[in-house]
C-alpha cells in the first residue's frame, strides 16, 4: 500500500494488472459473504472503478491507456472490447436472474455455479447458456442483454485478450451496475453519472 502511495506521489507508472489483482483479491473476499452483505461487494467494486478511472486520467498506467472516455461517461466507450462487454453484460443478466431466483425460492443457486469469479473465456461461454436456460425455467427474457453478449462473445473468440482477474472484474462491475439497465428494452444508451 505505501509503495502504490510512493508511486502515485511521484507519478511513477502503475502496472494495471498488479493492480487489479489486488483488487479482485478484495472482491473475491466479498464475493464470498455476497449474500449476507452485498453492500460491501458494490462498494470495493465501485472504489476500484473510480481508482482505475482517476489512474488512467492521470496517465499512472504503463503502456496504452485502460479505459478511453471524453466528458461523458457511456458503458459502450468505456467498455472498449468485445469481451469487457460480454463479461459486463453477462455481470448485468446473471444478476438479474439471481434476483428472479431469489423472489421465487428466496435463495440464489446460480450463485455456486460462477467459479468464486475465477473467470475466464472458456468459462464466460460455459454459464451463458446455463443462465438463458434458468431465465427461460422462470419464463424471462432479455432479448436485449442476451444479443449483446452473444455478438461480444462471438467477436471475443477470435482474441480472447483478458487475463481472469480482468474478466472477473468486468462481470463484476455489470453485476454491481445491472440497475443502469432497468429500462433496456426501451433505450441503448446508458451513461453512469
């Protein structure tokens, strides 16, 4: 912790993914105790978002910047390839049918089939089709959502270029964030404020 604070001080270049590996380090944790306390999962995951944010402002990261966004901030810029966006989506749809499983049997068992968020690609592929099919046992749908991941995944298989710990996140976030998209059958465009 000193070190990062030594090398934000002197703006001395960050590594993203050292960074994010401890980020996920925390989440994970909080993954854990998800159903007694999500409050504090949105909370780390939100903080690691403002802090990835302000580094890459700033320019703190080695190599070419993370995240590309002007004055506004709109998911689609932000999440600048196929596979951020099919695990942000996929985040934001697994959530929404962890809150149908949870209305109907007041558990959430889709929760032990997500690997701890030990994501990657070939796992990404594995649960999407599981969670369509629990969607469509609870008669839901998400045309929307589910044409999204599917097209992001499709590009993703060409260069699935995301370490797990960046996977995991993006899906993270979209499962932190899944609210923004209460009203997606209506508007594609979606901006956090």
């Amino acid at each position: 912790y000193l070190d990062l604070v030594v090398d934000v001080l002197s703006q001395k270049k960050l590594d993203y993914n050292f960074l994010l590996s401890h980020f996920m380090k925390e989440i994970k944790s909080n993954w854990k105790n998800i159903q007694t306390n999500e409050y504090v999962l949105k909370i780390n995951v939100l903080k690691a978002l403002m802090l990835i944010i302000l580094f890459s402002e700033i320019k703190l990261f080695k190599g070419e910047n993370i995240m590309n966004f002007e004055n506004n901030f709109e998911i689609d810029e932000f999440l600048d390839s196929p596979l951020k966006k099919a695990s942000f989506y996929m985040g934001v749809l697994t959530k929404r049918l962890m809150n149908i499983q949870f209305k109907n049997l007041n558990s959430t068992p889709f929760y032990n089939k997500l690997y701890g968020l030990n994501l990657d690609y070939k796992k990404l592929k594995k649960i999407y089709p599981q969670i369509i099919n629990k969607l469509r046992e609870y008669d839901a749908a998400y045309p929307n959502l589910e044409e999204k991941i599917s097209i992001n995944l499709a590009i993703a298989e060409e260069s699935p270029e995301l370490k797990k710990d960046e996977i995991s996140y993006y899906f993270t976030l979209g499962f932190t964030l899944y609210n923004l998209f209460k009203n997606e059958d209506k508007t594609n465009n979606k901006k956090v404020n």
